[in-house]
C-alpha cells in the first residue's frame, strides 16, 4: 500500500482527495528549506508543514524518515480508543475520557499502558492501517514500567526500523490532515479528539515557540527521550491554520523545535 494510500472511512472514500496530503508546492518547500538552513541544517531532523488555507500546500524534509519517536505514537492509542467505541468494544464515559486526556495532554504512560491492555496491540494496528497511518506510526510495547508479564508488555518492533514506538512526520501530519476533515473513525469523534488535543498539558517545545508568539489554537502532542524530541500540532489561530511535525535527534531538541515552529509559522502568515 502506498504511504498515502486511500482511507477506508466514509467521508474519506467519498472524498478521496482527503485521503493524500497536498503534492508538494515548490515555493512553500523552497521556505522550509530556507527556514532549517538558518537552524543550521541539522542532520537529524524531519519536517513536515501542512498549510490548510485553500488550496492547501504541503512540503517537507526527511518526511519518511522512521525515528523512535517516544510518547508521539500515543496518537495511535487515542484514534483505536475511538474507534473502539464504534465498534463497541469500549464504553466511552467519564473514566475513559480522563485516561485519554491525561495520555495526550500530560503524556501519562501509566493510562496508556492500560488502553493498551484493554485495546490490544494488534486492534491498534489493525484501526492504523485501515487509515494508512502504519507505515509512519506504530505501537508495539506498552509504556513505562507497568508491571505487565513480557508477553503482554511487548508485542512487535516496527518493520522497517527496529523500534517499539515509531513515527515519521508524514503520518504525522496525515494524523491531523485527517482529524481536522473529520476522517478518523467519524466527524464526531475527530471532534472529541481534538478536544483532547487541545490545552496542552506542557509547555516545551512547539507550545513553548507558540505561546511566545501569543498563539493559543494548538491541539498537540509531543514525544520525547533522551536526545530524541517530537512535536506534532494543528495550529488554528487568528484566522491561521496549518499542521506542522518534526522530529529530531538533538541535544539541543528543545530550543531547537521552539525556533523551528516560530519559523513555519512566520511562513504560513507570510502568504496571508
């Protein structure tokens, strides 16, 4: 299957031109690339920018890249909760909207863990691949010391890379092009989880460059562990929307994600 293959989703069948990002536009990649030039073109960083203002554009840097990309692949977790409640394998209430909140805002591995357990880690392949979000997004072992017997803690690496949680910034991005169309599971859901998504929880990285420049519409997660930082958002501010992901293998992740982001959005107003 093609990495922007065509999703199974109603909406997205109907309208399979939400299924693909946007082919990338020269003048809209020629900035990015300006724009990790001035960062000083580090070696291990991926990119990828979304602008949604009609007609949208797309552009990116090392986007099919496969990082371990820590609590990022948390995103998995939270669409397969969802569309186990489709499917009625998962009662949503209270309890559940809380553990899933705290998963996405504050990154909690201890409730992750535990939809892991409840969910299984081959439903939240298979809900992955039904959108075509597998091949950049993966969950393969539970989070944090859970006490769990190995054969329930471990499942399997990622194909391609070796590692337990993986992610590239073109599903990234994928992740929330298609939550922003109403393409995961329905559009209510994709209400609900930009819901969660919203008010992060912390405040390093993208949010820490947002938030200096007064931005405040971001729906975001993040990952990281020891020189490997990720951030991933929909940005929906003053009339500005767009998606941005990067991953990076840094010692100077942090200020190096929050520069980046004050860069892409300084671009996205540009055309604006």
């Amino acid at each position: 299957m093609n990495r922007r293959s065509i999703l199974l989703a109603p909406f997205c069948a109907a309208h399979p031109v939400w299924a693909v990002l946007p082919d990338r536009a020269p003048d809209l990649q020629e900035q990015l690339d300006a724009a990790i030039v001035e960062l000083g073109s580090p070696p291990d960083l991926a990119v990828s920018l979304v602008d949604l203002h009609a007609p949208a554009r797309y552009a990116a840097s090392q986007d099919q890249r496969i990082f371990y990309a820590a609590s990022l692949p948390k995103l998995g977790i939270l669409l397969a909760a969802f569309a186990a409640m489709r499917d009625r394998k998962l009662q949503r209430g209270a309890a559940i909207d809380a553990s899933l909140t705290r998963m996405i805002r504050f990154s909690s591995n201890a409730d992750a863990s535990r939809l892991i357990q409840t969910l299984g880690f081959a439903y939240i392949a298979r809900t992955l691949a039904a959108y075509g979000l597998d091949s950049g997004l993966w969950v393969g072992k539970a989070y944090g010391p859970s006490g769990y017997r190995r054969h329930v803690e471990f499942w399997r690496t990622e194909p391609a890379s070796g590692e337990w949680h993986a992610a590239d910034t073109l599903q990234l991005a994928r992740f929330f092009w298609l939550l922003d169309a109403g393409c995961l599971v329905d559009a209510s859901s994709c209400r609900a989880m930009k819901r969660i998504l919203a008010e992060p929880g912390t405040s390093e990285y993208f949010v820490a460059g947002l938030r200096a420049l007064g931005v405040r519409g971001i729906h975001r997660k993040f990952g990281a562990y020891g020189t490997i930082h990720g951030d991933a958002v929909l940005v929906e501010d003053a009339g500005r929307r767009y998606i941005a992901a990067a991953l990076v293998t840094s010692n100077d992740g942090p200020a190096l994600l929050s520069a980046l982001i004050q860069r892409l959005h300084q671009i996205v107003l540009v055309r604006h």
